[in-house]
C-alpha cells in the first residue's frame, strides 16, 4: 500500500472476519463504485442512498451468487469520504470470495492493509489518531482498552492535542509578527504572560503523558512470568489466576515441559500470564527443551514471579532459579506457595533471593492468591494509579507527546534567559509539530505507511 497513491481507483474488500459467519460485508469505495454495484446486482437504476435494498448478486458469466443487502453511501458523508457500496451476503467464504472477484473484475482493485480508514483520513474524515483509535477498537483486549480506543474515536485525545496545537500557533503567529513588524507597529509580547502560557501548556502535556503508563499497558498488556523449580506451584499458581484448570498439575517434578500462555483481566490491563517448566538441571531431552523455553520466557517477560515451596526446606534449585531471575533483572515479586502447609520458610529466608522485591504468601491448592494479586498491582504500577480513563494509549502518542513537552520547556528558559522572540519560537515550532504528528498534520508518508501497514484487510 502506497500512503500517497490517488484516490482516484475504487478498492474493494471482504470487511468480514475470515470463515463462515451469520453476514459478511464485501466493501467499495471509490468512483466506480455505484457503477460496480449496480453491475453486480443488475440493477437498472441507482440504489437510494443509505438504504438498504435486497439484491441479488451476480458473476460476470450471470451467474446467481447470493442474496444480499446492497448499501449506497455517497461520499463525502461516508466512512472513507468517498462514494461506499456495501454488499451484506450471507456469510459463507466461497461466496463471499465470488462477490469480491465480481467487484474486481469489474474494475475495483483489491484494498490493501487499513486503506479504507487511510482514505478516510486523507479525506479529512478522520483525523490520525482517531485513525489508529479504528484498529485499536477492533483489537482492544479488554474492556478498558476498549473504552479508551472509543473515546479516541470519538476524538478525546484529538481535542486535548488540537488545543494545545492552536494555543502553540496563536503564540507563534504572536511572536513573528513581533520579528516582522516594528514596535510601534506591534507592541512587544508581555514575557510574564508568554512564560505563564508556556507553564500551563506543559502542565497540560504532563498531565496527558501521566496517564500513558496504564493507557499502554491497557492496550498492549503486561507480560508475566511464573518461574521456579519443579513442583513448587506454578501451575497452580496460574490455574489460580485464572480461575480455570488451564495447566496440568500433578505432584511429579517436571510435569510442565512446555510454556503455556494465557490471558486474564486485571482492573483493566490484561496480563499475559506464562508458565514454564521448573528449572533444574536435566539429562531428560525434552525437559532441557521445556528449561530453555522457560529461560526464553524469562528474557520475554515484563515482570516475574519467583515461585518458592514454603512447605520444605530450601533447595539448590531454588536458588538457581533465584539467580537466573536475578540476572534477568525484571519487576520480581517472590511467592511463598503452600501457605496452607506447615513452613520451612519465612520471608527473612529469601530476603537474599531477589532483593527489593515484594514476598507474599500464597496457596494456590485454595485459590489464595490475593497477596499476589495486590503485589502484581504494585509492581506493574496499577496501585495508586488514577483509575480514570487514560488519555494517551500509545507509545507513538507518548514520544510525541514527550518531544512537544521538551520542546516547550525550551522555549520557556529562552523566554527566563531572556532571548529574543525569534529564539523562543524555534521550541514553539517543534512543539506544534510533534503535536501535529499525532493528529497527522505533520505526518510524513513513512509514519502513514506504518501506520497503516498494521490494520487488517477491509478496514
Ligand atoms: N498443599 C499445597 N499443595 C500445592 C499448592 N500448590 C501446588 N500444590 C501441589 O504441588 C504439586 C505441584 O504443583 P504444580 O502446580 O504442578 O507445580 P509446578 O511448579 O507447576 O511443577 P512443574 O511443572 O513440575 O515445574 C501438586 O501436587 C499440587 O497439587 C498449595 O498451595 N498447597
Ligand atoms: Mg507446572
């Protein structure tokens, strides 16, 4: 897909997910798409616009290929701010594949990646970000994310940057009439009220980037990992996290050989749990395997829990494991599993194991997990954070958020040195352009191409 290629072709897609379903959608947009329905569904006048019309659907041989609801929107009042036909058939895949290669063959190209939504935003229906709120929308994993990819649609995120954007650009217009013109012609900015404005839209990015840890963390989760040696619990410890008997447990050292993965919802954020097999030394071949998988997932992991057996003394393969978490040098908390059972071990013992972190009892046998549950909280930063909607979800939103911020604050110590107008403007300027790389007015046709690059087919 080439971000600057003309709008001037029709592209069609199945806008459907993969495989049988109930309806799919094949989608057309562009000049010839009134023409290329019409064609399809023989019809012998225009259909009404945003109505929706039952037709019958042929090949180019007349074939009869389904049924349909055939839905005209012409542009600019549609999705992609072009003339839109929207072709609802029953959902098989064969038939689905026969209306798209109809459309096609009747002039439309195929869409690539997010091509509708590019053109809605080349056509100014979308702004960037509410562009990449479409994808965010569709892929968000949990109802959190969702909430924060519907508000960015909605353009929360757009308004908050559109008007720190127009409040950087009344102060450079300001500022280069100052340069362009004599004093007695335009009277000199008032330095305190300039550095007062220049305070308060850096407060107003702070507070935006403030909420960027949990609004990424909601979007992209949070990857832990339960490490420790055979048979201490850490499938269990997962089963009980998730509620569900997802990972064999049996009472044999070295029942989990592979890694396992799975999902669950924490206030919001979803966390990638994986389980892994028990470290230790190993003759057996496929246990090696499962040990260095376990290691793998070690390096992948974004925070770890060391899981420890409280019911017996400690052993050296306990504190192998400690060491190779210790090198990993992640976010650690330190479970004491088998609560439920006389201990061996206290918290003191393990001080040494992975300094710093959190120890929390756990029996994971009673689903007694909620030491744990807290201390993920804490260690992934969800305790004490604002539980209110995160503004900013995306790293690209954060860089450019962070790079605005920079930009002002060097504009503000030109403004306390005392520099000249034009000096001060310079900070001004890359402030309203890296703004402008999150709405898309600065956006270069790389950054659309990656943009896009990552939607899926037909949206
Ligand atoms: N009493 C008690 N037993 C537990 C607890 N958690 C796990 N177990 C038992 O400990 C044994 C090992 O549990 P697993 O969850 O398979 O341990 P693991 O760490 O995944 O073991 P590997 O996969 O072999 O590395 C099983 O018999 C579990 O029932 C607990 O909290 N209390
Ligand atoms: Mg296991």
């Amino acid at each position: 897909m080439n971000p600057g290629a003309s709008t001037t072709d029709t592209i069609a897609a199945i806008a459907t997910p993969v495989g049988a379903g109930g309806i799919g959608v094949v989608r057309i947009s562009g000049p010839e798409s009134l023409w290329i329905a019409r064609r399809l569904t023989r019809r012998a006048r225009d259909p009404k616009p945003r109505y929706a019309h039952l037709a019958r659907v042929y090949d180019g041989n007349n074939e009869l290929i389904d049924q349909a609801l055939l839905l005209f929107m012409p542009g600019p009042r549609s999705y992609t701010g072009e003339d839109v036909a929207e072709l609802s058939c029953h959902g098989g895949p064969v038939a689905l594949r026969r209306v798209l290669d109809s459309a096609l063959a009747a002039g439309a190209r195929p869409a690539g990646p997010g091509e509708f939504t590019l053109r809605a935003f080349l056509n100014g229906r979308l702004d960037l970000a509410q562009a990449e709120a479409v994808a965010d929308l569709v892929a968000a994993p949990t109802p959190a994310a969702l909430a924060v990819a519907a508000n960015q649609l909605a353009g929360r995120l757009s308004d908050a940057v559109g008007d720190m954007r127009s409040a950087c650009l009344d102060l450079l217009a300001q500022m280069e009439a100052e340069v362009d013109f004599d004093e007695d012609e335009v009277p000199p900015m008032d330095r305190a009220l300039l550095a007062s404005t220049l305070d308060s839209l850096h407060q107003r990015l702070e507070d935006a980037l403030a909420t960027a840890g949990r609004g990424i963390m909601q979007r992209h989760g949070v990857r832990v990992a339960l490490v420790g040696s055979p048979n201490v619990g850490k499938s269990s410890l997962m089963n009980a996290l998730l509620s569900t008997d997802r990972a064999i447990v049996t009472e044999i050292p070295g029942t989990t050989r592979d890694v396992l993965e799975e999902s669950f919802d924490l206030d919001g954020v979803p966390i990638v749990l994986n389980d892994t097999a028990g470290l230790r030394e190993t003759r057996d071949p496929v246990e090696t395997l499962g040990v260095e998988r376990s290691s793998r997932a070690l390096e992948g992991a974004d925070a770890v829990v060391l899981v420890l057996d409280a019911s017996r003394p400690l052993l050296g393969n306990d504190e192998t494991a400690a060491a190779r978490v210790r090198t990993a040098a992640k976010p650690t908390i330190v479970a004491l599993n088998k609560r439920d059972l006389p201990h061996a071990v206290r918290a003191a013992d393990v001080r040494d194991f992975a300094p710093n972190a959190p120890v929390v009892h756990t029996a994971a046998i009673r689903e007694d997990v909620n030491e744990l549950r807290e201390a993920l909280r804490h260690v992934i930063g969800l305790a004490g954070a604002d539980g209110g909607l995160a503004l900013v979800a995306s790293v690209r939103h954060q860089e450019a958020l962070t790079r605005a911020r920079d930009e002002l604050a060097a504009a503000h110590r030109a403004v306390s040195d005392d520099q000249p107008s034009d000096l001060v403007s310079i900070g001004v300027r890359g402030a309203v352009n890296a703004l402008g790389e999150i709405t898309g007015e600065s956006a270069t046709e790389d950054l659309l191409d990656v943009i896009f690059s990552k939607f899926c087919i037909g949206k």
